[in-house]
C-alpha cells in the first residue's frame, strides 16, 4: 500500500494505492498518519480510493479508527473515488451511513467547503 | 488620554476591551447625564408630593403612572418604530427638556402666588393669565402630573439606555461593560443630588427652579447620544462593526412587547420577580415618605433632607458597587446573590416590630436606603445578568415591556395597597408607628414572594441558557457503535479477504456470520454463496484433515438454522479434537502464512486443552501480523491469564494493536491490575502504555477510573492524552463512576498552568512577527489541543453534556452560542476555575489574553 498526502483547500488528501490490508500495511499506518495530521491542527481529511482494490477488516478498522479521531476533533473525515465492489460491501455493512463517500475528489472538497 | 490609558483605567470598572473603549465611555457618560437629571428631579418631586399633597392623595401619583404608563408604551412603541433610533431618542429628550421648563413655571406660578386676578386684554393676554389661574385652582393636579411625568422621564430614559447599548453591543459584551455602565450612572446620582443638595443649602436656588438646571444636563446628554450613533455609523460605512440585526429588523409594538413575555416562563418569572421586588419597594417608600413627613414638616429642609438622603444613597452605593458588586458576584455566583436584596430587606422590614418611635426615622432611611442601594447596585448587574440567555430580539422586546410597564404597574399596584390600607382600616387615625408597621406586613408578604419567585428564575436560569447551545458534533465512536455492527463488519471482510486465501479459513469466517445469525441474503450474494453449496462446503471442509472428506451424507441432513449448533458438536468430539491437534502441530511448523491463519482461527473454535493454549502461545508470537491477528481473536474465546503478557506485547505493533484491546477488553476487569502495572512502568514500550487506557475506558467501571487518575496525577506527559481521552470516555458513557474532585482538580488546574506556559511563549513569538510564526501556529495548536484536555477533564467534575457542549460553541459556535456557553460556564464553575479559565477561552487579542493570564496567576 502506498499512501501520498497532499493538501488542498485546507483538506488533507490521502491518495491511497494498493490493498489496504494488515500484511500490506507499514509501522505507520493510515490512522497514524490521520492523527498525525490531526495533532498539527488539520480537521478536514480525504481518503482517496480510486487506487484501492482491497480492504481487509484491518484496513477497516484502520478508516473507521481514523473517523472516529477526526469527527472527535470536530473535523471531518471523507472518501472518494471508491471502487463499485467496496462501495457495495459498504452499504451492506452499513458503513455509508457513517461515511460520507463522495463521488469523485472535486465534489468531496466542495462539500467540505459547504459545511 | 491615549486610548491604552484609558482602557487601563476604565478597566477599574469593568472588563473593558480595546475596541470598545469609546462606545463603552459614550454610552456610560450618557447614563451619568440621566441619572445626572433624575437626581434632580426626584427630590423635587418626593418633596411636592409629600409636602404640598395630603398624605391620602400620595397613592393616586402612582396609580395614576401604573394606569397611564400603558399609552406611554405604546405612543414609546409607535416613535421607536416609525424613527430612526438616533432621532427617537434625540426627539424625546428635547420633549422632556420642554417638558421641565413647563413644569419649572407651573411650580414657580403656583409658589410664588403671581396671578391673583386675570386681566383680561385683546391682544391675547388672557392665555398668560387663565393658564396661571388654571394650575392655582386645579392644584395638586400639576403635583400628579409632575409625579407621573418624571416616571415616564427616569423609565423611558433608562430604557433608551438600555436600547442604545443593545444597538452597540452585543448581550455578552453587555454582561461584562455593565459594571462600568453602573459606575457611569452612580457617579451620575451623585452628581446630580449633590447639585441639588448643596444649592438648596447654600440658599443659592429653590427646589422648583433646580428644574431649570436639568435642560442643560440633558442637552450634554443629546450631544452624547449623537457622538455614540455618529461613530458607530462610521464603523459601519468603514465595515469594522456589523449592522445588528435586532436594531435593523426591529418593529416593537406594545402588544408584541407583551406577547414576548407572555409566550415565556422564563420571562413571566422574571417580570413576576420584579413586580414583587417593586411593590415591595413602594410599599417600603411609603413608609419613609410617614417617617420623613413626622420629622421634617417643613418643605425647605424636606427637600435638602431628601437630597442629602439620596446623594448618601448614591454614595454609598457608588462605594458598594465598586467594592462589593462584583465580588459578590464572584464569590456567590448568581445563585445566591440573587437572594441577597430580599433575604436583607426582609430581615429589615421584621424589625419594624421592634422599633421605637424615636428610632423611625432612622430605621426607615435605612430600609429605604437598602432598597435603593441594591437596585443601584448589585440587582442593576443581576438583572442584566439574568438577560443573557434571552435571545436578543426577545430581550428587546420583553425588556421594554418589562422595565417601563411591569415596573411603574407593580409600584402602581404598591400604592393600589396602601390605598386600599389607608381607605378600609381607619389609617390617617393612627399613630405614625401604627402606620408603618401596618405597610410593613405588606412588605414582608412581597419579600417573601420575591424570595420564591427569585429561586424560581434561577431554576429556569440554566435550562432557558441551554436552549440556544447544541451540540456542534457527536463523537465519532457513537455515531460508530449507534450505525455500524464493528463484529459484523469484520467478519464479512475477513471472509472477502480469507476467500481468496484459503477455503478452510474463508468457511471458518463464514461460521462466524452464520454463529451469529448475520449472514443475510445481501451478503450470501456478496460472499458468492449459494444455499447448498454452504452446507455442502462447509462440512467437507470441517472434516476435510488431510485430503479425505467424511459423512459425505451429512450436508443434506442439516439445514443452516441448525448448521452452528451441529459444528459446535462435532467439535466436542474426542476423535475430531485429536485430529484437529494433530493438524494444529503441523501448521505451527509450518511455513506457510496461510496455515499458520488457518491453525490460529481454528484454536478459537476448538476445546481447551493444554496442547491447543500451547499452539495458541505460539501464534501470538507469530513474526505474521495476519497470524497474531487471528490468534488475539482465539486468546479472546479462551481468556487464558498466561497470554496475557503476549497480548499486551500486540498494543505495541501498529498492525495488530486494535485486535490486541478488543481481545484485552473481551478478558474483562479481571486484568485491571496487569493492565496498571505496565501502565505505569515506563521501561515498557511506549505503545503500549498508550494503547492500555483506552482498553480501561472499555471497562468502564470504577477500579479502571481509578488507575486511570492515579496514573494521571504522576504527570507523565507521554500517556496524558491517552488518560485523559479514557477518562472522559468513561464519564460520558459510565455516569454511575465517580471521580473524586480533590484527585481531578490538581490535575485540572495543572493543566490549565501549562496552557498557560504555551499560550504565553506564543504571545512572545507572535510578538516576534516573521521567522517566529512557524512556531507560533504550532504552539496554538498545543494550546488548542491542552484546552479541549481542560474542558475533558472538567466533565468529570461537571454535567459532562453542558461541558462538551460549551466547548464546542466556544470552538465553532455562533458569536451568540459560543457568549451562551460562556455564561453557562460563568453558572457551572467554582471561581477560581473560572478565574483561570477564562482568560484561555474567551476571544482576546495575545496581549490582553497574557496580561489576563499573568494576573489570574497572581489571584492563584
């Protein structure tokens, strides 16, 4: 899993490639790369998918921990560009309602400035 | 004066800011010069009425104001919204400078006794002669006429006041300017009853032409209403202040201003508050007005009596409120001093009983001078106080409604008493003692209301303060665990990911969801399962140990709501089980990850035996963070105290360390020592202290509360935020456990000292400009992070909901909401606290914000 950060319109945005499981992952994980941004003062956070294929539970485990952190801070943590495949086993594990998954990366950032 | 100096010296006065300094100084000179000619005026009028007015009549001057006021409001109502403001209150003070001279000639006609035949000529003379004819013959009428004209002076005047500080502040910079707004206004009183007094003793003027000097203070006043609204239009044209939206939008009419307060409770009881509060004032007002009258027959000395009176009143009120208002505010929140004015006056008014007939007049200038001394002082600030949490439209309206009807009204309904006393009992027959006591089973009847009915406001206080705050976010964990089964969840990834990995650990995780009745026709389809092939596959694969499948005939006997119960039988079978471990030895050995999985799922579904937690040992030693992961889920159905060292080993790798807390939190509370004694030794990884709160604060119960504040107070920085998150997750979801206050405050005030360090050294980088600004935005950051610790730990002291909510207006609140949230603060902290925290909280410039902080240390 490759992870690149970058920054636009006071959003941090995670472009995420590869498989987001436990045997992919570094020492530094998606949530602690979040909170490490979230310790800096940043509250508005993007996880793009568009390069992901896989999530395991770990991986999971990994955005819904890195969801949690934000929305305590008052901030707010959003995905795009989410493959057909996952965003089914996302609704059906309930998961949309506590996401917000935005089409694409554009409409996610207009929708932070929105709120 | 530069505009620093004098913020600093108006600063002895109130909390008054920067910007603020010439509004603020406008406004209170205003009220100086209205307060200036009242004082003026009252004694003149106290001196008409009881001096040219039989005592029977005294009444009907407050009856007739209680009755007529009513058209004053509503004509008050019509000029309010037809004019501008600037021009309504401009226009009315030139009527009441009109007014006065009208009313200095009458009193001067009829004093001086100048027209004793009309003359009657054609040139139209005979107006200058019947008017003078006029008030001789109608007398006492100008008295009441004069009576019910400075009524409506002193209570449109006030309200006026009130209107212009609303259009230029808002309610929260009200709270805190209206010490100075008081100030402004006692210095006024002394001013002006020191005028009347010492040209009324130096014989230098009569008490009607002490009328005269009035214009001329209004005039000063008229001049400072237009400086105020000059400037703030500036500001506006220059776009530093914003248009208020209550001042643009605003229609008051009488019947809204009415409506306002009866759609209210909170309003109902404030006004019922002051209604008893003025009646009872009244009522104690007639009795110094029998006290004063025995005393001084003699109009002339009446009158310098009554301006040394109110001048001392004013005085002492001055020195009070400067030196008492605002620790009594401090130092008993509003709470109880709200009960102070009644509580006192009551005590007063009992021992009317016990006073002699010599020592009236003392005890009824100090009854009286009480009631004025509180309302000058310290119920002024309450009332304001008490406003806060009305929406600012509402106030304006109520306000209005309030302090011109229901205040003239009750003391209408005051003299209304003493009527109905003078008329039924016999009353002008007694003695002057007689009479006094008699006023004052009144008066004690309406403190006693005024005590109930103020303990009723201060219940409503809290609840009408929360209304307008909300909560600006939810935590994330509940809006979590409220949408989303976290178990579920996982198993249905865990078989997406096992499926293509491995057909025994994908059918395990598949009996995961069928165990616990998940597994739902959506996600049979997602996992690619048909009904059939479920059963069928499922037992090959049970049985599938080595290569040869058995009881092929089985999976047609089982349906799946039996299909968990019939598995969870053949693994109590001796036969399976000794297979199973024969299996488990060769995957441990084995080097593929895949088996390895396999083995560690399979142990959680085996029976214990030492073989199996042996096996299990090793898996959670396993250099596969996807092998520990699934031996943490197997340690968690066996619960075994020996792996509990490797397990908290887990917390410390990334990848395994929210599978290791769910399994420590599935242990129970039995580990809470284990838990404490690698939490507090800091040869462990650091990790993994980190990641032992929070598996306390699953616990929730009172031993992990209580390890989570003694680690706490050992003010070890590294795990403070991890300590302090659990203990907030504890309050807020366990509100049975208890946090006692000498543990948590040291802790609280601790960090409110290291914010305090941060916020100081980035005053002193912002101060550096250039280079410094890189460190100082992340040294507001720390500070942000350290506030939201503060106002964590505060929930343990405090309602946990009002604290949150407070935050999070203060954070990313409205203007309005985050002043609301200040102010249920202001009613929720102890005073040290609020102290110390406010100068972190409330929205200042750096400097100030030091210089408040450097004092609050001072005060600690």
């Amino acid at each position: 899993m490759l992870i690149k950060t970058r920054e636009a319109n006071n959003v941090v945005i995670f472009d995420i490639e590869g498989e987001i499981r436990r045997s992919e992952s570094m020492q530094t994980t998606l949530h602690n790369q979040v909170k490490s941004h979230l310790d800096r003062g940043r509250r508005n956070v993007l996880l793009n998918l568009e390069g992901v294929e896989f999530i395991d539970s770990f991986g999971v485990g990994e955005i819904l921990a890195s969801y949690i952190s934000t929305q305590n801070l008052g901030g707010k943590l959003k995905l795009c560009r989410i493959s057909k495949k996952l965003l089914l086993i996302f609704q059906i594990t309930m998961l949309t309602k506590v996401l917000d998954i935005q089409e694409d990366c554009e409409c996610a950032l207009e929708s932070f400035e929105k709120a | 004066m530069a505009n620093g100096r004098l913020e600093k010296f108006l600063n002895r006065f109130a909390d008054v800011r920067g910007h603020e300094v010439h509004a603020a100084l406008y406004l209170s000179g205003f009220l100086f010069l209205i307060t200036f000619s009242f004082s003026i005026v009252k004694p003149v009028k106290e001196s008409f009425l009881i001096g040219l007015v039989n005592p029977a009549w005294w009444p009907y001057a407050d009856l007739a104001t209680a009755l007529l006021i009513g058209f004053v409001v509503a004509l008050n109502a019509r000029l309010l919204n037809r004019l501008p403001r600037r021009t309504y209150i401009s226009v009315t003070i030139l009527i009441f400078i009109g007014c006065l001279l009208v009313f200095w000639y009458a009193f001067d006609v009829y004093l001086k006794s100048l027209v004793s035949t009309p003359v009657t000529d054609s040139s139209g003379g005979i107006f200058f002669v019947w008017i003078p004819l006029a008030i001789i013959k109608t007398w006492p009428v100008c008295v009441f006429v004069f009576c019910f004209w400075s009524d409506v002076f002193i209570a449109m005047s006030v309200t006026q006041f009130w209107i212009a500080v609303n259009d230029v502040f808002d309610p929260y910079q009200g709270k805190r300017l209206v010490g100075l707004f008081v100030t402004g206004g006692l210095f006024g009183g002394i001013a002006g009853s020191s005028l009347a007094a010492l040209m009324v003793i130096a014989r230098l003027i009569s008490a009607e032409n002490l009328l005269l000097v009035c214009p001329i203070i209004l005039l000063l006043a008229l001049i400072m209403v237009n400086l105020i609204y000059r400037e703030q239009q500036h500001l506006r044209e220059a776009g530093e202040v914003e248009v208020n939206p209550v001042q643009a939008g605003a229609r008051v009419g009488y019947w809204e201003s009415f409506l306002s307060v009866k759609r209210s409770r909170y309003l109902l009881l404030l006004a019922a508050t002051l209604a008893s509060a003025m009646v009872a004032g009244s009522l104690i007002n007639f009795q110094f007005k029998f006290a004063v009258l025995k005393i001084f027959p003699n109009a002339g000395d009446r009158t310098f009596f009554l301006a040394v009176f109110f001048l001392g009143i004013l005085v002492i009120s001055a020195v009070f409120h400067l030196a008492a208002t605002g620790r009594i505010l401090r130092s008993f929140g509003i709470r109880w001093a709200l009960l102070v004015a009644p509580v006192l006056l009551l005590a007063g008014s009992l021992s009317v009983f016990l006073v002699s007939a010599g020592a009236l007049l003392a005890w009824a200038s100090l009854i009286r001078g009480g009631d004025k001394l509180f309302d000058n002082t310290i119920s002024q600030s309450l009332r304001e106080l008490l406003y806060i949490p009305v929406p600012a439209d509402i106030k304006y309206k109520a306000k209005i409604f309030i302090d011109m009807f229901v205040n003239k009204f009750a003391t209408g309904l005051g003299a209304g008493l003493y009527w109905g006393l003078y008329r039924l009992s016999g009353f002008a027959y007694k003695d002057e003692v007689v009479k006094v006591r008699e006023i004052g089973i009144l008066v004690v009847v309406f403190l006693g209301l005024w005590i109930v009915l103020t303990r009723a406001v201060y219940a409503e206080y809290p609840a009408v303060l929360k209304k307008d705050i909300r909560r600006k976010w939810d935590e994330g964990d509940n809006i979590v665990r409220a949408n989303v089964d976290v178990d579920l969840t996982r198993d249905v990834f865990d078989a997406l990911q096992s499926r293509e990995r491995s057909t025994t650990l994908y059918l395990m995780n598949v009996f995961d969801l069928v165990r616990k009745n998940n597994l739902t026709p959506e996600l049979k389809e997602v996992l690619g399962i048909k009904q059939d092939e479920l059963r069928a596959r499922s037992m090959d694969c049970l049985f599938d140990v080595g290569g040869e499948v058995l009881f092929h005939d089985l999976d047609e006997a089982i349906a799946d709501k039996d299909l968990a119960s019939e598995i969870d039988l053949i693994f109590l079978l001796p036969s399976y089980q000794e297979i199973m471990v024969k299996r488990l030895a060769a995957d441990a050995g084995s080097a593929s990850e895949v088996d390895r999985m396999d083995a560690a799922k399979l142990i959680g579904l085996m029976v214990r035996s030492p073989e199996t937690l042996r096996f299990l040992e090793r898996f959670l030693q396993d250099p596969s963070p996807e092998v520990v992961a699934y031996a943490l889920r197997s340690a968690a159905v066996h619960r075994r105290a020996e792996h509990v060292p490797l397990i908290l080993r887990q917390l410390g790798n990334p990848l395994t360390a929210l599978e290791a807390q769910g399994t420590l939190t599935d242990y129970g509370p039995g580990v809470e020592d284990q838990l404490k004694s690698v939490l507090g030794d800091e040869s462990e990884a650091l990790e993994v202290r980190r990641a032992i709160p929070a598996v306390l604060a699953r616990f929730g119960t009172q031993r992990s509360a209580d390890i989570l504040l003694d680690e706490l107070a050992r003010r070890r920085d590294d795990v403070e935020q991890e300590l302090i998150n659990a203990l907030y997750k504890i309050r807020a979801d366990r509100p049975a456990v208890r946090f006692r206050e000498k543990q948590v405050r040291p802790e609280l005030l601790d960090m409110i000292e290291k914010s305090y360090a941060i916020c100081l050294s980035a005053s002193g980088l912002a101060a550096g400009g250039g280079e410094a600004a890189g460190p100082a935005a992340e040294a507001k950051v720390a500070l942000d992070l350290n506030v939201r610790r503060i106002f964590d730990l505060m929930t343990l002291l405090h309602p946990p909901e009002d604290i949150v909510k407070a935050y999070q207006n203060i954070l990313k609140g409205t203007r309005k909401s985050g002043d609301y949230s200040l102010s249920l603060l202001d009613d929720l902290l102890d005073r040290e606290l609020k102290a110390l925290l406010f100068p972190l909280i409330e929205n200042l410039p750096l400097e100030e914000r030091a210089l408040r902080m450097k004092k609050a240390m001072r005060l600690k």
